[in-house]
C-alpha cells in the first residue's frame, strides 16, 4: 500500500502548485476573449479535484487504507490530540463563523442594507485577479455550485482525511503539529494562483483550522458542509442589474 500512498503524495505536491498555477494564468489571458472560458476552466476544476479523489476511493478499495481512516465516521468530540483549550477554542471560532455566514447567506435575500453592503464589497473585489474565476453568467453560477460541492467534499478528502492519515502513517513519531501544518502548507500551494498571501497563506491558515476541527471531531462529514458553505458563500454579492458578459476585457 506504500508505494501507492506515496503516488498520491507526489501528485498532490506538484499537480496543483504547480499545473494549477500555471492553468490558472493560461485562463486569465483566455477569459478575456473566450466567453466560455469559465466553463472550462470550472469543469476542469471538477475534474482536477476528483481524479485523484477516485484514486483515494480506489485505494480504499483495493487496498488496506479504509473509509474510516480517512475520516468518513460519525463525528465525536475529542480533546485527546490538541487538548481541551485548543480544541473548544477552535470550536467557538468555528461556531462564530458559521453563524456569520448563515446571517450574511440569509440576509442577502432578505436585507437591501446587507444586500447592498455585499455587492459593494465584491465590486471592491473586482480589481483582484483571482476574482476572475467567480462566475458571472447563469450558467457559470450554475456551474460553480458543482465547483463548491465538488471542492467541499474532495479537497477534504484529499487534505485532511488521506493527506493527514499518510502522514501520520508514514512518520508515526512525528509531532501531530508537524503533520497537520505540513498538510495545511499543501493545501495553501494547492491555491498558488491567489497569490502569496491572499492564496497560500491565509488557504494554509484555513487549512490549520480546518485539521484542528477534523481531530478534533475525528470525522471530515461536518468539514465538507463547512467547506460548501464557505465556496458558496464567495458568489454573493453578484450584482445581478451588471451586465451578464462572460468576458473581462481588463487584467490587473
């Protein structure tokens, strides 16, 4: 089973730092005449993501690596690995955070002061280049709802249950601190594309959280409806009187 654990490894640690990166400013140049280049750049997204998440699945399978080991279980409350302090810590932050999403997530449809703070914070956002992968027409929005489910449940898969697992398999002396940031770091690279800081430090960040909740709840089931939730969330503020043109005709 090693060796296949490792494939799996290598491919994280070169695929997305550095094909993402590189695919990625191959789309800006195409978004700009191509309208349809959100479409593709979308579906192979989804591809990208769950190639090497059917491998996992395979592995599972075929191998001695199995669903639970990879966190697929019924959340419970462990303090065993981060201790208590940390891990309700981390629980409260993650708690406040959720409930501003859902105040923000339903206030959109029901508040024109929410509304209107929401679509002027995203046109602040529009001079960022990363922003122009966030849809635009009905189709791309449609089509980036499969990008969050997409991303919410494999990138957990692929960062916290197997990366998190094979580590720890592979290096079982090793600080579990060691392990949670070495996977949080690749996930960071996994979003080379937004840039250093805005990319992969604060993706890297997220990510650490993200672990912590995962021992902490020994179980990746509530990270993947956090996730969605989180790529969801990145859609609104669209404003939908601006003109629904799949092309950016400038690139900062």
């Amino acid at each position: 089973m090693e060796i296949f654990l490792w494939i799996m490894i290598v491919f994280v640690l070169i695929y997305e730092p550095i094909y993402g990166y590189y695919d990625f400013q191959k789309f800006k140049v195409n978004v700009t005449t191509n309208p349809h280049a959100r479409e593709k750049y979308y579906i192979n997204s989804i591809v990208g993501l769950w190639a090497p998440t059917l491998y996992i699945i395979l592995l599972v399978l075929f191998t001695e690596l199995t669903f639970n080991q990879i966190g697929f279980t019924l959340p419970y409350i462990n303090t065993n690995v981060f201790g208590p302090i940390i891990t309700y810590t981390v629980f409260a932050l993650t708690g406040i955070y959720i409930l501003a999403i859902l105040y923000y997530m339903i206030g959109y449809h029901v508040s024109i002061n929410i509304r209107k703070k929401l679509i002027e914070a995203k046109n602040r956002e529009k001079e960022k280049s990363e922003y122009l992968a966030m849809p635009v027409s009905k189709r791309e929005k449609k089509l980036w709802n499969y990008v969050s489910i997409t991303a919410g449940l494999t990138e957990e898969i692929i960062y916290r249950g197997f990366l998190i697992f094979a580590f720890s398999y592979f290096f079982p002396n090793l600080s579990v601190w060691f392990v949670v940031i070495f996977a949080s770091l690749l996930f960071g690279l996994a979003h080379t594309y937004q840039g250093l800081l805005s990319g992969v430090l604060r993706t890297a960040i997220v990510g650490l959280i993200f672990s912590v909740l995962f021992m902490g709840l020994n179980s990746i089931i509530p990270l993947v409806l956090l996730h969605f939730l989180i790529d969801y969330m990145a859609k609104l503020g669209e404003d939908e009187n601006s003109i629904q043109d799949s092309r950016i005709t400038k690139i900062p």
